[in-house]
C-alpha cells in the first residue's frame, strides 16, 4: 500500500508539474490583462499539435518543443492584436471576453479535429524502461517532465524579478494606469505577456504528450484543474499557481485510491471550491 501512495505522488508530481506551466501562463493573462482565458487549454492542445507535426517531419522530440512552443507563442500574439486588443480598445465587459474566450476555444478545438482529425495520436518517442527509485517505478519521460518543469519555473522567477521586462510586468499588474505614466510601455509588455504564456503553454502541451496519448480534447479536459490551481494559489500569482497546481496534480492522483480514475478531474472542482468557500484570495497574496 505504501509504495501504490508512492506511486502515485510520483505521478501526481508529473501532471501537476505540466498544469503548474499551463496555470502560469493563465495566471499571468489574468493578472496583468484582467482576461479569464477560457481558451487557454486549447492553445496547449493546438501546441502539441505543432510538435506532433514538427516530430513527425523527422525532427527529435526537444527541437520539436521548441517549435511547437514558438508557433504556440505567435498564435496567442495573433489572437491578441486581431481580438483582445480592438476589445480593450472598446472597454468590453469581463463578462464578454469570457464569451469571446470561450468561442475561441471551440473554434481551435474545432479546427485541430478538422485539419488533424479526432483520434489519439502519439509523439515518435525512444522506448526508455522505467526507472526503479527504491522500489518505486518511475516512468523515464515523467522524470523529464519533472526537470524541465523546475527548469521553466525557475526561468520565469528570474524573468520576472530579475529583468526589466519582468519587472515592466509587475507593475502593469499592480496598476496598469500607474505604469503607463511612469513611463512603461504597456502595450509591449502586453506582447510579452502572450509571448511567455504561448512559450508556456506550448511546452506543456508538449510535455503532456510526453506521457500520455494527444487528442483533440485534451488541454479542455486539463482547463478545470488550471483554474483550480490559479484560484487555490491566488488568483494573478504565478507562484501561487504552480503550488496550486502541485497540490491538484498530487490530489488528483491520490483520489484515485478511493474513487474510480474517471472521476479524479473531479477532485479539483472540489478543492476549488471549498478554497473559494473558505478562502477566496487563495492560498498566497494575489499578486505578481
């Protein structure tokens, strides 16, 4: 029984790495744009539609992601001068950009069935055996996710406490008018926003490949528990998200214990909410 529990943290530590990514990226459109991106999912399956191609075209799996993660980035960069930027423009309501988001993530889910079709696909991977860690089989490409996962949030800490852009971010979150007169070039750091979220985002529909099959409805399925960890972490708080998101990937996994495995996506609507019951700032302060 002890080494099942083990077992599954291992695996709840794989996925909530890769919703942790996916929860930054939200976290920071939420945070500095006021945007619930209901679309956000979707452009992590439209990501790892672009590495599948790009692997299938003969390329390995890491140069793969980095395409996959680019064409991801120009897409949200795309959709931010044709749609959210004319809706600023025009002060539409939180209420419409939901709406909007949300058509959105149908148009891209509905585009990836019409141009790659609705079955399970699979990335060319190396056959690795698993890793045996004191008793507990690891899955090799759970591992990888796990490192590059750490690798990625330790970029984003450095990017945002270390650079100007970084810190250009933070302030346009604390107060967008402020930062517009002191100077700070909000529209640029508007485009930098997407740009990171796209590379996020990508790599984690990427990484999610990496362990399990990718289909059309994937990073959908994945929305609810991004939510979750931005909500159970504080909303607009990268950091809080990527607890948040570990914290849901563990549960999710450990559920599974006591509730058939169809049901653990379950488990983060209810830690989300009796955060928002108990708790509605979240775990951490909800700020950049």
């Amino acid at each position: 029984m002890t080494q099942t529990i083990a077992q599954l943290f291992v695996n709840g530590l794989a996925l909530g790495s890769i919703i942790a990514l996916a929860a930054i990226g939200l976290s920071l459109t939420f945070g500095i744009l006021r945007l619930p991106n209901f679309a956000h999912g979707d452009f992590m399956t439209l990501g790892a539609y672009f590495i599948l191609v790009a692997n299938g075209a003969g390329l390995s799996i890491w140069p793969a992601i980095g395409i996959g993660a680019a064409l991801t980035a120009l897409g949200m960069v795309i959709c931010e001068k044709l749609i959210w930027a004319p809706m600023r423009t025009r002060r539409a309501t939180s209420t419409t950009l939901v709406i909007i988001s949300i058509g959105l993530s149908l148009f891209i889910r509905n585009g990836v069935i019409l141009i790659w079709g609705g079955e399970n696909k699979s990335l060319r991977l190396p056959i690795v055996p698993a890793i045996d860690l004191g008793g507990i089989k690891v899955v090799y490409y759970n591992l990888i996710v796990m490192g590059l996962a750490v690798l990625a949030i330790i970029g984003i800490h450095l990017l945002l406490q270390r650079t100007k852009v970084g810190k250009a971010m933070r302030a346009v979150a604390d107060d967008l008018d402020l930062a517009r007169v002191t100077g700070i070039d909000v529209e640029r750091v508007v485009l930098w926003t997407w740009g990171i979220t796209g590379v996020l985002t990508g790599v984690s529909g990427g990484l999610y490949g990496l362990i399990t099959a990718i289909r059309p409805n994937m990073g959908w399925f994945l929305i609810l528990p991004m939510f979750a960890a931005v909500i159970l972490g504080g909303i607009g708080n990268p950091y809080g998200a990527i607890a948040g998101a570990l914290i849901i990937g563990v549960a999710q996994e450990l559920s599974t214990l006591f509730i058939p495995t169809e049901y653990k996506l379950a488990v983060a609507l209810v830690l989300m909410m009796l955060v928002l019951l108990v708790r509605p700032q979240g775990l951490f302060r909800g700020t950049l």
